[in-house]
C-alpha cells in the first residue's frame, strides 16, 4: 500500500495463521518438547493513510484479534483459552518527498500499548498474549523502481524496525527487523479489472524477549524467510490484494511453535 498522491486511503486487512508444528533452531522438533501445542489467530486489522500532498502524510492502524491458545497446564493436560481484543494500535508519519514520482519514502512513528497483555494469566504466557503492553518506536523505508521503459515491471523493497522503548511490568519484548523484497507485472487487464500478479521474498528477524517477569529467553526470537505469490486487482477507487506466504527457512531459539503457511487478503478503498 505505497502512497501514489494526494488523498485518502481506507483499508480493512485480515490475515491468519495457525502455529501447529514445533520448532527449534532450523528443523521441525518432536511437539513432546514443548509444552504449548497451538496457537490460531485471527487478525483483522481497520487502517486509513492520508497524504497532504505529495511530500506529507500519516497511517493510522487498528487492529483487532482474535487468539486460540492450547498448551499445557500445571497438572500435565491440556488446558485452552479463546479469546478477543483490541490489540496495539500504530501510528505513522511518511515522507514521500525524495523524488517527484513517490518512488522512495520513509515512514517514523509509535506502536502504543493499547492491547492487554492480562488475558488469563493462568493459561496464557505473556509472549503468547495479544497485547505486548510495549510502546515501540516504528522506523521504516520503501523503493519501488521500473523494470521496463513501458513500466509493467516493477520492482519494490520495504523495511520496518520496530524497537520496544517503554515496557511494563519488567518483560521487554525482543527488537523485531521485517523486510521485503518484490517484483510485480501491471499488464494485465480485463474490462475495468486491472491485474498485477506478484511475487516476494519477506525476510523477518526478531531478538528474544527479555526481563526478569516471565519472560522466555531460550525460547524467543526467530529468523525467517518466506516466499510469497500474490495477486493484486485494480478496480477503482477498490484495490484487493491477496497472498499466500510460505516459510523456506526458519531459524527458532529454543522451541516455538511455528505455522506452516500465513494468509492475507486486505481490501483498499481510494478517495
């Protein structure tokens, strides 16, 4: 969702993911080895970004969550928790102002803590809830540059750093670094519909989590890359976008639990 001018943007995202396998270091590992053995989440995610002109503008992101947890309890069986919440909303400033095309931006802003991290703390870890009860400072970056004199191809690179600043109750959750790198084809068309297959590597590293109250730090933090196919349909002022990301490298501290595929659709609206 790169700004193209002036304007508004609103867009409703929802992505999901169901961590099922055990993992530790870069294979798959027995599940006996982890006590926590599910974690499926919904994350449906209300933005809008608003550009003042070709130089300014600002995102607002709200999600909403929605977790199943199953691990296991004190007594040696398995214990569950369902539930939902408001989870961190994100605010950003962008600059697009480096070239007159937009081509190049950088994004500063804060993740506030507005999700709770409180949620049955009996059964659910604190690196398990959906709130991290941090205040994160968000700094990111894009590029995106034709491939072709015609520009049907073009190529894209992203990042964001998100690095907790202010924490609550002695847990710090790790530095997370998430960057991308694409290319996409926008020749393709029929009748109004404008389509533009895409295709991206994302690569994620997050340092493990820290603090003297209940944090895990043998058992937090990660590298990962995935590869993800995508497709993207013009219909203006609509923009829907859809994508399937595939894990090809995992590198786990400790044992987690990971997903073997993520979902996302995201519908945008211009105006």
């Amino acid at each position: 969702m790169f700004p193209g001018g002036e304007g508004a943007m609103a867009f409703l995202q929802y992505a999901y993911q169901d961590q099922d396998h055990n993992w530790s270091g870069a294979s798959q590992a027995p599940a006996a080895n982890n006590d926590d053995k599910e974690i499926r989440t919904h994350f449906v995610t209300l933005g809008l970004q608003y550009m003042f002109n070709r130089s300014w503008g600002v995102q607002a992101e709200v999600p909403c969550d929605s977790r199943y947890f199953k691990t296991t309890g004190d007594a040696g069986n398995l214990v569950s928790a369902n539930w939902s919440q408001l989870g961190d909303v994100r605010l950003e400033g962008i600059y697009t102002g480096f070239f007159a095309d937009m081509s190049a931006g950088a994004t500063l802003g804060v993740k506030l803590p507005t999700g709770s991290f409180t949620y049955d703390p009996a059964i659910v870890d604190r690196d398990s809830q959906l709130g991290t009860g941090a205040t994160d400072i968000l700094l990111g970056g894009f590029y995106r540059h034709s491939l072709t004199r015609d520009n049907p191809w073009t190529w894209f690179a992203q990042l964001e750093l998100d690095v907790p600043v202010l924490t609550q109750d002695e847990y710090r959750p790790g530095v997370e670094l998430d960057t991308a790198a694409g290319i996409d084809y926008e020749g393709l068309s029929l009748g109004r519909v404008r389509i533009s297959p895409l295709a991206q590597l994302i690569f994620s590293e997050r340092t493990s989590d820290s603090g003297a109250n209940a944090a895990n730090p043998v058992a937090s933090g990660y590298q990962r890359l995935m590869v993800a196919p995508a497709i993207e349909l013009h219909i203006h002022p609509l923009v829907v976008y859809a994508d399937v990301e595939i894990p090809v490298y995992q590198n786990f501290t400790g044992n987690q639990l990971a997903a073997p595929v993520l979902f996302k659709v995201s519908v945008s609206y211009m105006f």
